[in-house]
C-alpha cells in the first residue's frame, strides 16, 4: 500500500516534468454519464456513454459506451474490471474502432474531512487500424469533501505506454450530490499529450452526470 500511495503522489509531480508544449487552438466539451444498473454492499455494476466534441463545439469526434463491474474487497481496496467500445472520427469522413479492456484498483490515501483516493489503472488496446495492440497504465488521484453536497474536486492523471510517459490530465471543479445516489461534476480540464516529440496540450470544458436509481442513503452533511 506504501508503494502505491508514493506512485499516487509522483501523479502531482510528473506533469511539471513535461517538456514545453505547443499553444492549444480549440476548447472541447467532454460529457461523461453513469446508470449504476446494480448495488450491494460489495459488488456495483454501471453502465455510461462518453461525447467530446470539439471545433468550436460542432463536431463529435470521440464516442464511446462502456460498462464496469466494481468489487469492494475491504476498506483499504476495491478492484474494477471494465470494458469500453470506442468509436473516434479519423478523417472528415471516416471513423475507427477501439476495443479497450481494464482492470484497475482504488484505495484510499487519505480519510478526513477531505479525502484524497489513488486508482492504478492497466488497459488493454485491441483492434485499432493499422497500429498494434497495446497496453497503457494509468495512475489517477482525487480530492474531494465526500459528506458535503456540494464539494471542491480535484483530479489528476497520468498514463504511460510503450514510448513511456505520454499524457498528463489535471481536472478542477467542483461536485454536487443533488439527489441520493445521484451527482453531477463540472471542472475544467488542462491535459498535454505527448505526439512524437511535441507535447500538445488541450483544453475541455468536463462534465461528468452519475445517476443509482434506488439509492436510499442521503449525503451527510
């Protein structure tokens, strides 16, 4: 657990080892939604849809549908193994096909009126056009108050792959419980993207809306 507290934290410190990046020429919206389909105490089945669009906001250019299965195995741990079909714009006019397998595990770094929760992440990358498949490793890090209704967010991401380090993802918003089980997070998001030598960076308005039909709990305040 100690080995996986300090990479959550070498999360903060990476980006600011990136090299220079090219001006970004475009804000994006990403929409991300959540249908928890299932609840227990130990094991919660959910199923959601993504949508980027960029261009001035007029063109979709990444869809996807995915589905996760989360275990909770104690108070220290949880694992998710999870499924996502991609559909991405390649041209104009033509569209490409990703199938993305993962498998990840949540743990808690810090419990207290904020908590801050790490996630290391693997995926698996099949069936892209032209371009072999591959593994990608994620390492995730979030800030939020869990027992307030509406809470300051914080998110911040790294991923790697066969070239090493190639992404850096920072999220700031805020999130709001409005109804039990059901929440909405609204954040900018500023991410650099390594593309050959190049660190392109990337700007996106983020909204992420979870809804659990049936959840009963109310948030503590």
């Amino acid at each position: 657990m100690r080995r996986l507290a300090a990479l959550s934290f070498a999360v903060l410190v990476l980006p600011s080892l990136a090299e220079p990046a090219r001006a970004a020429d475009d804000v994006e919206s990403w929409t991300d939604v959540e249908l928890r389909v299932f609840e227990s105490d130990r094991i919660a089945w959910s199923a959601g849809g993504v949508a980027r669009v960029r261009d001035s906001l007029e063109s979709v250019y990444d869809r996807r549908v995915e589905t996760d299965v989360d275990l909770v195995l104690s108070d220290l741990v949880s694992v998710t193994l999870g499924y996502v079909l991609l559909n991405r714009t390649l041209t104009g006019v033509d569209f490409g096909w990703d199938h993305r397998v993962r498998a990840g595990l949540t743990y808690p770094l810090l419990r207290r009126d904020f908590r801050v929760e790490g996630t290391t992440l693997y995926e698996r990358h099949i069936g892209q056009a032209d371009v072999r498949d591959f593994n990608r490793y994620r390492q995730q890090v979030d800030v939020e108050r869990p027992r307030s209704r509406l809470s300051p967010w914080f998110h911040q991401g790294v991923a790697i792959e066969r070239r090493g380090f190639m992404r850096s993802r920072s999220r700031l918003g805020v999130r709001w419980s409005f109804a039990p089980g059901h929440s909405v997070r609204g954040a900018y998001q500023y991410e650099r993207i390594r593309i050959g030598a190049i660190w392109q960076p990337r700007h996106a308005i983020y909204s992420e809306w979870s809804f659990a039909p049936g959840a009963r709990d109310p948030v503590e305040r």
